[in-house]
C-alpha cells in the first residue's frame, strides 16, 4: 500500500513538470535607435574632441572624434538621459527620446568648468579696467571679441553705463559688432559701472561682468559759456587742454550768461526756470544748484543779463529795474547797493578786482539809450563814464588791475528799437575818463564785438563774435598791446562757438 502511494505522487509530479515545460514562456524584446551628434565648445563655437559620451539606461560609452562627432549604433528606444563630459569642461546632462530603427541627432555645446559667465569668455574688456581712476569725461570704451559666434549664432553687445550717483542706466550704443565707442558727457569727479550686455541674434547670451571708474577732477582755467542746444540755452565748459566739451546744465528752461566765482569753486548763472529770470550757483560739475537771488533781473530791456561777482567770492550783485542789489552768495542778506538816476535802469555791472570799484550800465526807455558809469564798492560816488551816443553802448568790464573799462559800441550809429547792432566794436577808457579809443582788434565787415571779459589771468579778453542779431556766434580771446597812449591791438584766436564767455 505504502509502494501504491509513493508511486502516485511521483506520477503527479511528472505530469506537472511535464506541463510547466510545454507552457509558452513569455519574454520581453528590447528595441534600439541610433543616437548621434556633435559636440561643440559654447565658448568658441569649435568641436570638441574626446568626449566621453554615457546614456540611461546604459549603452555603450563612446567619445567623441576630431570633429566632435559621436555616434552609440544600439541605445535603448524611449526615453533616454545622455551625458556628456570631458576635462575642463562642465558635465551637460540632457533628457531625448530615442525612436525604434532611426538615427536620432542630439548635438551639444559644453561650458568651461571656470566659466561662470558665458559673456567674459566671447568678450575681453581693455578699457576702462575696473577700479580706473581719473578718466575724461569724454571716455572711450575699448573691448575685444574673443569670438565672433555664440552657438553658431552672430555675437553683438549693447554698452551701458550707470550712474553711481542716480543709479541711472544709459546705454549709448545698442547691437553692434564695432569694439569701440567714446561716451560724452560724463560728469566730473563722479564714479560710474559700465558694462556690454552681449546677445547672439537675438538671444541673450548675458552681460560681461560689472566695471567701476571714477572721472577726473574738475580742471582749473576753464571757459565757461552759453550755447543753444535743442533750441535751448544750456551752459557749457571747455578744457583747452584737452579740447573736451562739456554740458553743465540739462534742464528744459533757459539756463545763460555764467560767471565763475573768483574763488573757482562755483558757477553763477541766470535761468528762468523758477519763470522769472533769477541768479543760481552751482559747482563747476553742475552739482548744487542753488537760488541765490530773491527779486528776478528785470528792467528796461532787460531780458536777464548782467551780474558779477565781488572780488573775495562772497558777494552778488545784479540790476532790479533801477536798484543795483548785493546779496550773499548764499542768498542771505540781500541789500540795495545803488539806485540809478531818474528815467534809467541798470542793465549790466562788473566789479574790479583790485581798487574797490563798480562798473554799471543803465539804459533809458530805448536800448540803445545807454551810459555807463563807475561808483565805489559800497555803491558811494556813481559818476558818469562814458554818455550816451548814436549807436548801442553795451557790456562794460574791467580790466584786471581795475584801471581801465572796457566796453562795445555800434561804430554805425544804428540806434535800432530792438537793440540789432551792425558793427559793435571794442573800446577802453580809464576809470577817470581818460584815454578812451577803439582797440584794434580784427574782424570781418558785418561782424559785432559781444560780452567782453576780463581773462582771469590778466592777460587779455575773451568775448564772442557774431553777426548782428542772428545767427552762431564764436568764442575768442585775445592778448591785448598797448603800442602807444592811445592805440591798444589785440591777437585774437577762434576757440569754440557759443556766448557769454568767461575765462
């Protein structure tokens, strides 16, 4: 009975594995693409050879030849992470999808491990380096493309630069491929960041990393002057030395007739910015501007012209219709010095330097009516100069020594409602009414002598010649010969147009 069951229950177990091994075994058919490419450096747009080139799920590992091609014949179909890497280089891992039986393409560009902006490696900054100290104001950047393309795609940069002080962005040149450009306009003593935004048509590729300068100094011995700009009054200065240029004001009202401080610290101007025409100060970098009058210029004809400073930089004085008023440079204090004589206004002053007078213009009614006449600085003892003539009598200032006044006549006799002049020219005179006589300085038919002054260093005038009424005028300066008691020459020298020279 025992033999009976063992015999059975081998039967079944036959039976069974008997069935096991006729059933179907099912098993899973792996499908492959090809997967191929080249590989390029994203810093030179060049192939990269020998790299080593991996997938997920595994395949075989193949690197790169010496044209950056690589190709993995059997990569599983689906979805597929490759990733690329090579010494130097920053590992690039990207995800792509492999289909059954075609040859799939996956091309890639390869960071430098040190980079770590894209822009420093196409662009290469020469100047200004970062930390520059004492640049013009007119300043050319200079920069180097170290590659052309980005990606195979065309390199161009945008500069810009910001303002420390506003925080303000300017960018002067926008996609270009030149690798110089000469920004103007910059202030002084002023520190600025600078740098080139870089695209690849179009794509942004990042911006080369931030630069710091400062500008120079102010220069001593500059002119400062009015000229029309955008059909507006602006005042500018100019280093003769560097033949710079400059902008002080930027300001939509009319901002004329500036006059440096002795001292050389500031700048006094007229602007009708507050509506009526007032007097401001400002440093010579256009900072500061402050309101320094409290009653406008304004007079007979007077549309804002004339003022000066006392000796020490301390002291304005300008013209109020028929007060001569003093006021602190600060604006406090604000005195009448003077008060012309009965139907007049003041028109200009100028007060010397050394010997403790003032020079004033007053006009009548018409402009053309005009006399000039010399007071003590504390407005004491005004006696008449120089009468009124046929012709428009205009812009008395001293000389450096306080001796002499010089001024503009219309040798022409025009006496013209509306102040035109046909041939304004120089004369002197001292200051107890001797020796007056024309200074001979060149000039063509037509053209007229405009606001002479004094150079500070006392060697000469600096004014501006035009024609008329209309039209630019032109800054000169010239050395001043006295060759006999009554003939004074003058060399003049063109420097630059605009007008209302100080120098």
């Amino acid at each position: 009975m025992k033999k009976y069951y063992s015999f059975k229950l081998l039967l079944v177990t036959l039976l069974l594995l008997s069935f096991w091994r006729c059933k179907e075994q099912p098993y899973d058919i792996v499908q492959y693409g090809v997967l191929e490419g080249v590989i390029m450096s994203e810093f030179d747009n060049e192939p990269l050879q020998g790299v080593k080139i991996t997938t997920s799920p595994t395949s075989e590992t193949v690197y790169t030849d010496s044209v950056g091609h690589y190709s993995i014949p059997e990569v599983e179909a689906g979805d597929v992470t490759m990733t690329a890497s090579r010494d130097g280089y920053l590992n690039y891992t990207e995800k792509t999808t492999i289909t059954e039986g075609e040859t799939n393409t996956l091309d890639l560009y390869l960071t430098k491990e040190t980079t770590t902006n894209p822009a420093d490696d196409v662009i290469e900054i020469k100047d200004p380096q970062d930390g520059a100290t004492d640049q013009p104001v007119s300043l050319t950047f200079d920069w180097h493309f170290n590659s052309t393309t980005y990606q195979g795609k065309t390199i161009d940069v945008s500069l810009v630069t910001r303002s420390m002080e506003t925080l303000e962005d300017s960018t002067w040149i926008a996609n270009t491929t030149d690798t110089t450009f000469t920004v103007t306009g910059l202030k002084y003593n002023a520190n600025y960041a600078w740098h080139l935004k870089v695209e690849a048509e179009g794509t942004e590729i990042g911006s080369t990393t931030e630069r710091f300068f400062q500008t120079q100094a102010v220069p001593k011995n500059l002119l400062v002057y009015t000229k029309v700009t955008d059909n507006n009054y602006e005042i500018f200065s100019y280093d003769s030395t560097t033949q710079i240029q400059y902008q002080i004001t930027h300001y939509p009202s009319k901002d004329w007739y500036p006059r440096k401080s002795p001292t050389e610290d500031k700048v006094a101007f007229i602007s009708d910015r507050s509506s009526a025409n007032q007097i401001y100060t400002m440093t010579l970098d256009g900072r500061n501007i402050t309101q320094v009058s409290q009653l406008p210029i304004t007079g007979f004809n007077n549309n804002g012209t004339g003022f000066a400073w006392s000796p020490d930089g301390g002291y304005i004085i300008y013209p109020h219709n028929d007060k001569l008023i003093k006021v602190n440079k600060e604006g406090y204090d604000a005195t009448v010095l003077a008060t012309a004589p009965p139907g007049r206004d003041f028109w200009y002053c100028d007060w010397s330097r050394y010997g403790h007078k003032i020079v004033v213009q007053t006009v009548g009614a018409n402009i053309y009516d005009s006399e000039i006449y010399v007071m003590n600085d504390d407005g004491t003892d005004m006696h008449l100069l120089v009468g009124n003539e046929p012709g428009r009598t205009d812009s008395p200032t001293f000389s450096f020594d306080g001796e002499t006044v010089y001024f503009t006549h219309d040798a022409s006799g025009l006496d013209a409602p509306d102040g035109t002049q046909l041939d304004a020219r120089l004369y002197q005179i001292n200051v107890d009414g001797t020796n007056e006589h024309e200074i001979d300085i060149s000039k063509t038919a037509g053209q007229c002598i405009f606001y002479p002054k004094i150079l500070s260093a006392g060697v000469g005038l600096t004014y501006s010649l035009g024609i008329g009424t209309i039209g630019p005028r032109t800054i000169y300066y010239a050395y001043l010969e006295a060759t006999s008691d009554t003939t004074t020459t003058g060399t003049a020298t063109a420097v630059i147009q605009g007008d209302m020279p100080d120098w």
